[in-house]
C-alpha cells in the first residue's frame, strides 16, 4: 500500500506540474494554430485528463490519509479535483479557454499541495519518526 500511495503522490505531482506548464503554454501555441492552418479540435483530452488527475488522488491520497488521518490533504484533492472538473466540464464551455485555463491552475496548484502535503504528513507517520 505505501509504494501505491508513494507512487500516486509521485504521479499526481507530475501531472499536476505538466497540467501547469499546458495551461501555461496552451494559450501561447493557440496563437499558433490559424497561422499553421489548422483549427482546435475537441478531443476530449481535457476530459481525459481530469480522469488521470481523479486517479492519481485516489492512488496517493487515500492510503495516506488512512495512514495520517489529517483532513487538509482529502480537502485540498476534492478542491483540486473539483476546480479540475469544473474548468474542464462547465467554465470552459460556458465562458471560454481563458477562464478554463485559470481555474485548471487553481485546481493544479491545490493538487500539487495535496500530494506534496500528503508526502509529508505520510514521512512523519513511518515508525521510528516523531509526529
């Protein structure tokens, strides 16, 4: 279970880290695109993703709270995830990429502190640690 939920942290912060540089260059190849000549296309990556992220914070943040019992980290993933699905099923469509884009930060950057936070409380639970 400890390998699980380590590589679950490990997953869930490299997505975390990769959905912030998309949502940060995203925008920037978009201007790209029609000089390109092609179109955006829907492919549900977005979706997918959101998916993946889900994941990723059951696999590491579930065994760590059952090993830590320390409510920040479940919070911080169900707002992260929340912001996630949110931007991605009903911001984006109804206001746009540029307010999809801010809020998948958000939901990124409450993830990230999830996982980073679960590593820590699960470092202090391991026998022979105070805390």
């Amino acid at each position: 279970m400890n390998k699980l939920r380590g590589l679950g942290d490990a997953v869930g912060v490299l997505a975390s880290a990769l959905c912030l540089v998309h949502c940060l260059a995203a925008p920037l190849l978009l201007l790209a695109v029609p000089v390109l000549g092609g179109e955006r296309g829907e492919s549900g990556f977005h979706q997918a993703m959101v998916g993946a992220a889900l994941f990723a914070a059951l696999a590491g943040l579930a065994p760590g709270w059952l090993s830590h019992r320390r409510a920040l980290v479940p919070l911080l993933g169900a707002a992260g995830i929340g912001c996630l699905a949110t931007a991605v099923f009903a911001v984006g469509p109804s206001y746009g990429d540029a307010a999809e884009t801010w809020l998948s930060i958000a939901g990124a950057l409450l993830l990230t502190t999830a996982h980073l936070r679960n590593r820590a409380c699960c470092r202090c639970c391991r026998p022979g640690n105070a805390g």
